[in-house]
C-alpha cells in the first residue's frame, strides 16, 4: 500500500520535479531530520490505539503479561526506527550526488544551447547578406536592361517625331485655308445666335414684367382675405349684440362683393400663372433652338475639316484644263504616295510600339516569376529554421527522458527514497 501511495504522489508531483534542483543542502537535511520523527510518531500513535483497544477486551488478570509484550514490542520498534533513520541518511546522501550530478548536465546542455545559438544566427546573417546581394545584382541588371532599351525607343521616337513635324507642317498648311472658310462660316452663325439671343432676352423682359404683376396680384388678395376676415370677425361680435338689421344686409352685400373680387382675382391669377407656364415652355423651346444652332456650328466646323480635302481636290478640277495640269497631277501623285510612305511608318512605329510593350510584359513576368522564387526561398527558409527548432526540442525531450528512465530506475530499486524526495518536491512547492 505504501509503494501504491508513493507512486501516485510522484504522478501528481512530476511535473514539479524540476524545483527539486533549486533545493539547497541545509533544506534536504531539515528534511531528514523532521521527516524520521514524523514516521515514529505516527507509528507509536497506532500501536498504541491497537493495544488499548486490545486492553479493553482482555480482562483485568492478563494486565501484567500484556505490560511486558508492550514494552518488548516498543524496544523492538525503537530498535527498528533507528535502523530506519540510519537507512534514510544514507538514501539522503545518493539523493544529494544524484541532484549535483543533475546540476552538471544542465549546465552542459546550456552551454551546447547557447553554442547552437550563436551558429544560427551567424547562418542568418550570412543568409541576409546573400540576399541583400542578389537582390542588388537584380537591381543592377534591371536597371541597365531599361536604360538600353529606353535609348534604343528614344531614338526611334525622335526620328519619328522629325517625319510627324515634316508632315504635319504641310497638313497646317492645307488647314488654313480651310480656317478662313470656317471662320466665315462661324461668324454667320454668331450673327444667327446674337438674333436668338436678342429674341430670348425680349421674352426674359417679359416673364419678369408678369412676375412683378403677379406679385402684386397676390398682394393685393392677401390684403383681400385679410379685409373679409376682419369683417366676417365683425359679423360675428355683431349677431352676438341687438344690432339693426339694415347693418346686416349691408355687411352681407360688402361679403358678396369681396367674396366676387376674390374670386375674380383667382382667376387673373390662374391666368397668369397659365402664362408664365406657356412663356417658359417657349424660353425652353428657344434654348434647345439655341443649342441646336451651337452644334450645327461645331458640326459644320467638323465636316469642313473632313472636306478639305475634297475642297482641294474640286479647287485643282478646274485647274486640269490649264496648260499645267499634267504638272498638278504629278504633284498630286507625289503627294498620295508621301501620305501612304507616312502611312505605313506610321504602321511600323504601331507594330514597334506593340512590341515594346510585349517585350514590357515579358519583363514584368521575369519579375513576378523571381518575386515567386524568392517566396519559395523564404519558405525553404522558415521550414529550415523550425526543423532547427524541432531538434531542439527533440534533444531536449531526449535529455528528459534519460532523466526520467534514470529516476524510474532508482524508485524501483529504493521506494522509500523517492517517497522522500516526493515529500520534498511538495514541500519545495508549498515554500514557491
């Protein structure tokens, strides 16, 4: 029974078992001391309930005999106990060497730690350094590959810019011909809109003169409806007084007549307020035909920017029946086959632009595929370093568990001893 109570003691106390190596000497000793005394007392405590309760079942004649065999048997016990205390000294002696010992192996697995520590982080540091270094070679690369490039299109670019300026100098100047028509053509209608606009100011004076007119009108009702209420106010504190009734009959005729004008002025008033409404509708009629005439302006400046040049074309019919005309014909042909050479350049510098920016495209993938590759690394990485991490721990549970089989050992060659130290580690326990 007590090897069953000791062993569960160290099931609930093992996972204390390492505030075992901060006790010190002078504690494991007091522990020694006070624990012998404990057992004794505790054993004469129960042999002396035993034989009182034999006493009391044994009669008064067997009192001497049973003296002698208690005294006997408590000689015996004392002899037992300190033969017991001697045992637990010694046990208290291989306890200390084993917790010296135990202090030196945890010493040496810092030191192996500590070691381990410093290599990774010299690894990590040299891998920090080779990535600062590829990086910039990337950097480096990239940058000379763009800045060849970007002289290469920059050259094209303004060879083609001194062809654009050449072709559009001769563009301008078929333009400006066509301008002068246009600008005739606008004048017209600017002349045709300041009419309009004229017309849509006469209606704006209008709606405003029937504006005031109307808020006079409303005015003018106001003072209307205050007047009847003020009399239908008299009527009333005149029904309640004996008043005549000559004064009845003309204050119901001054009703009438108000109750008529007030109806007469809702009527001028619905009137003009039919309108405003038709003057509105016609500025609104007048605005669309406003804007109308502003885009038929932009349209006609369109087109006749479109039908240059067919007006240059129609101008040089006439010309052909000249003795000149063969010379204009070749000029005109020269003139198609410049417009068709631009033509195609400016094909060519299209499919050159396509291609830089497939070569652009094909840059950015390089890139993403090397953002790609250096993801992969970091995680290679990260796998690295908790792989470290498990060895670690795995040493570490190796080192336990040596400790640990080496502890199981001993409790099964000295219950008694561990049953002590079980009382030391609870001790130790209580004291943090």
């Amino acid at each position: 029974m007590k090897l069953t109570g000791a062993i569960k003691l160290l099931q609930n106390l093992w996972p204390c078992r390492t505030r075992l190596v901060c006790l010190s000497a002078d504690e494991l000793c007091e522990l020694k001391e006070d624990k012998p005394i404990m057992l004794a007392d505790t054993l004469t405590a129960k042999e002396r309930e035993s034989m009182e309760e034999k006493e009391e079942t044994e009669g008064d004649g067997e009192k001497g005999q049973q003296e002698e065999e208690i005294e006997v048997k408590e000689r015996e016990s004392e002899d037992e106990d300190q033969g017991e205390v001697m045992v637990e000294e010694a046990e208290l002696e291989e306890l200390r060497t084993q917790v010296f010992q135990l202090l030196l192996e945890l010493d040496e697995t810092r030191e192996v730690s500590q070691r381990h520590e410093e290599s990774f982080v010299e690894l990590q540091g040299l891998l920090d350094e080779e990535r600062l270094a590829s990086a910039h070679q990337a950097e480096s690369f990239t940058r000379r590959s763009r800045g060849f490039k970007l002289r290469s299109v920059q050259e094209e670019m303004n060879s083609l810019e001194e062809e654009k300026e050449s072709e559009l100098e001769e563009v301008q100047q078929e333009l400006r011909s066509a301008q002068e028509e246009v600008l005739v053509l606008q004048q017209a209608a600017e002349e045709a809109a300041a009419e309009r606009e004229n017309d849509i100011a006469s209606l704006q004076e209008e709606l405003c003169r029937l504006r005031v007119e109307l808020q006079r009108l409303q005015a003018t009702a106001a003072e209307y409806e205050l007047e009847i209420t003020t009399l239908r106010a008299e009527m009333s504190m005149r029904s309640l007084s004996t008043a005549a009734p000559g004064d009845v009959t003309q204050l119901q005729e001054e009703i009438i007549s108000l109750t008529d004008e007030c109806q007469t002025l809702s009527s001028n008033h619905k009137e003009l307020s039919n309108k405003l409404e038709q003057l509105q509708q016609q500025q609104g009629v007048c605005d669309d035909t406003y804007l109308q005439v502003r885009t038929e302006g932009k349209t006609e400046q369109t087109e006749q920017l479109k039908a240059d040049s067919y007006i240059t074309l129609s101008q040089s019919g006439p010309k052909l029946q000249n003795p000149d005309s063969l010379v204009v014909q070749d000029e005109i042909r020269v003139l198609r086959v410049q417009q068709r050479q631009a033509e195609e350049m400016a094909q060519k510098v299209q499919q050159e632009c396509e291609g830089l920016k497939r070569e652009l495209e094909d840059l950015q993938h390089l890139y993403e595929r090397s953002q790609q590759d250096r993801a992969a690394l970091e995680l290679q990485l990260q796998s690295c370093k908790a792989e470290f991490q498990k060895l670690l721990g795995r040493k570490s549970q190796f080192a336990q568990g040596h400790m640990s089989m080496g502890a199981r050992e001993s409790r099964r060659s000295n219950p008694a001893a561990f049953q002590l130290k079980d009382d030391a580690t609870t001790a130790a326990a209580y004291f943090t």
